[in-house]
C-alpha cells in the first residue's frame, strides 16, 4: 500500500435567486421542522429568504489524474 497525490477539481453547486444573486445557507437559524427538514438561505443581494433541504453552496471535488512524485526521497513515511 502506498500513497498518491492526485489533482482534484473543485466544483460548487449553487441555487440562483431570481434577482441574480445566489443564496448562502444561514447557519445560525434552526432548521424548518417540515419533513424533510429544510434549512434557511438568504440571497446575498437583496436578502430574500428560501428554505431548501440541501445546504447551499454544495462544494465537491472531482478527482483527477495521479501525480507524480519528482522526489521520494522527500515523502515523509
Ligand atoms: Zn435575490
């Protein structure tokens, strides 16, 4: 077994206010108790409120091709 570096592709998932901004989750409300539960965003333009059941942004990471290591010497173990 060994470690590999790889390079990864970070990718963002955002919902689009219909002023043109994008809403950021508000992490200091409670979620809705609906089923299933949902949680509060603002718009970060004018401020509008809308409850999703996903936590936007979404980040992901794609992940890409193996790196080659220049100098194993230096890899720590
Ligand atoms: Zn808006």
């Amino acid at each position: 077994m060994k470690e590999q570096k790889f390079t990864c592709n970070p990718t963002i998932i955002q919902t689009i206010c219909d002023c043109g901004g994008v809403f950021i989750i508000d992490r200091s409300a409670s979620a809705l108790t609906s089923d299933p539960p949902k949680m509060k965003h603002i718009c970060d333009k004018y401020g509008k409120v809308e409850y999703f059941q996903s936590l936007y942004p979404i980040v992901f990471f794609e992940i890409g091709k193996p790196i080659e290591e220049e100098s194993p010497s230096k890899v720590v173990k």
